[in-house]
C-alpha cells in the first residue's frame, strides 16, 4: 500500500468521525458546528459534553494504532520486498548452477559414450590374454598334441589350442566339427588340421608336407584307438605359407561315426570327456608303427617316446629280416 493510499484513508476515517461528532452535536444543542480538516486536523468540540470527547479521544487513539500497524506493514513489505529481491538473485545463483552442472554432465555422458566402445574393445582383449594364458598352460613344441575335449566345449565346430613343431617351428592347431559338416553332417566326425601364421615362418620351408595323424583314444585298457593319417596336398593354400592368422582346414571328413560316439558306454567318451592326439611326423614313422607309437604312455617325456618307436621299429626291421633266412634253412 502506497503512502498516497494511506493518507487517503487516515483522511477519510477523519472526516467520517468530525461528521459523526458534529451530527451528534447538533442533535444535544440544537447548534450547528463548522470544522475545517486541515492535513492534521485539530478537532474543536464543546467544553460541556465530555462524553463525546472521550470518544472522539478513543477514535484518534485507534487511528494512530492502525497508522502504526500500516507503518508496521509497510515496514514488513520493504522487508518482503528485500527478501524477495534475494530470493530472486539466488534463484538466478542457481539457475546458473544448474546449467552448469547440466552442461557438465552432458560433457560426461558424452566422454562416457566416447569411453564404452574402448571399454569393449578392453574386454575383448581381455578374453583374447585369458584364452591366450589358457592355452599357453598346454602349449607343446615337439609337434604332437594331446587335445581333451569336455562337454562344455562341445559346439558345432571347435579349435584346439595351438602348438608347435619346435620353439621356432610351425604353429598349427587343429579344427573338430562334432556333428559334422557337408556330405558328413550328422553321420561323422570331422577332424582338420589347421596351418597357422608363426612369428619365424621366414625361416621355415613351404609348402608343408608332412604326414599327420589323428588318433582318438579308447580311455579304456581294451585300447583299442582310432586312428588315421593324411599326407598334404602340397598344391593346396592350405598348406602354404600362412598370409592371414590361419589357413584353411584340411584333413579327415569322415573321421569316426557319429553313432558309435553317441552310444552310452562307449570306451571314447568317458565323464563326458574324450581325447585326440595330433601327431605331426617329422621322422615319416611306417603305418605299421603308429598303432604302438600312440599306444605309449603319454605321460612319458617326448624323447623317451621317440627312442622306444626308433627301438621299436628297429627291433621289427631285425625281425624281417632274420625271417627269410629262418625260413630258407627250415627248407635245408
């Protein structure tokens, strides 16, 4: 309320009480009386009627109380007007604040967006050190390798772990389909052997020839092991020098069939567990040798291995060859 307003009343009130005094007058005596309202009236009433007095001394009384509670209230509304005035520049404070901190958290969400395909680039070069780590657990150099198989590795198409003819040799892996694949799927195993890019192939020769074989082990005494061999085609990419990580697989499409795997109690498949032995020959062991050479017990060191089949396979050449003369002299 504005100070134009608050005269207005205060001046109002005033004439209203003179009036009421005046007529109230007029009514006792039967006399008029004249009063003027300068801007702070004074009010002239008759000596003889107290009563009036009084009242008139009450309503100017109570007129200096509501002209100090409009002080009050106007006191009260500069303070509001104060507050309010604070209120507005801290609004505007956080405001501001608050479009900062927006803004910072945008710039944050689109570090983040910029961070996550690092961050799954990270994981997947995390898995790659663990499967490496696992499989350097395993790693061989002496060109044979003994792959086991569990049931949780048992998808469509697996690959061993590499392994290496020597410390700079070739690195190779093989390649298992267990449903098969092609003209053989759903009747046979299929068992490839993969030719892989080494970090000395430079000092290597190409194309690689050796035979390879594949043998699949009865895990009981009967031992009664599956075995085979291929020779590469020289002609092949596959067995080329290696330009990209791996080559393509190359082997036996008809390895074993399915069914005698898939029968309960067979002697391959034991606490859902099987293994192949990958046999790469450096030395061109006879065919008649590989049924011992796999027979022997891999738990014994490489070179002993390779001394018995030498022994082995000498023993069975002295054999041959005292044979004919045995022969010609029963005949004597």
């Amino acid at each position: 309320m504005t100070e134009q307003h608050q005269n207005a009343i205060m001046t109002f009130v005033r004439r209203f009480t003179f009036q009421l005094a005046n007529d109230k007058y007029q009514g006792n005596s039967g006399i008029g009386m004249s009063m003027e309202l300068p801007h702070s009236p004074t009010i002239m009433i008759p000596h003889g009627n107290n009563n009036t007095s009084a009242q008139l001394q009450e309503i100017c009384e109570t007129i200096d109380i509501l002209a100090g509670g409009i002080g009050t209230l106007n006191e009260d509304i500069q303070r509001l007007c104060t507050e309010s005035l604070h209120i507005q520049n801290v609004t505007d404070s956080l405001t501001k604040d608050f479009t900062t901190l927006q803004l910072s958290v945008q710039e944050q969400n689109s570090f983040l967006d910029g961070i996550k395909p690092n961050q799954e680039i990270l994981h997947q070069d995390v898995a790659s050190l663990k499967q490496k780590v696992e499989h350097m657990k395993y790693v061989s150099y002496d060109g044979t390798f003994i792959w086991k198989i569990t049931a949780s590795e048992r998808q469509t198409s697996i690959y061993s772990p590499p392994f290496y003819s020597s410390p700079i040799g070739y690195k190779m892996r093989a390649r298992l389909y267990l449903h098969g694949d092609g003209n053989a799927r759903r009747t046979h195993l299929l068992l490839f052997f993969v030719l892989m890019r080494g970090e000395h192939d430079g000092l290597l020769k190409f194309p690689f020839n050796y035979k390879v074989t594949f043998c699949l082990y009865d895990q009981t005494p009967a031992q009664r092991h599956i075995i085979d061999s291929f020779r590469p085609d020289i002609k092949s990419n596959s067995f080329q020098r290696p330009r990209s990580d791996m080559n393509i697989a190359s082997g036996i499409p008809k390895f074993f069939p399915l069914t005698m795997i898939e029968q309960d109690g067979n002697p391959y498949v034991r606490d859902d567990t099987m293994f192949i032995k990958i046999m790469v020959d450096f030395g061109d062991i006879s065919k008649t040798l590989l049924p011992y050479a796999v027979s022997l017990n891999p738990g014994l060191p490489t070179y002993i291995q390779q001394i018995m089949i030498k022994q082995e396979a000498e023993r069975r050449a002295q054999q041959t060859s005292t044979s004919p003369d045995l022969l010609r002299q029963h005949t004597e």
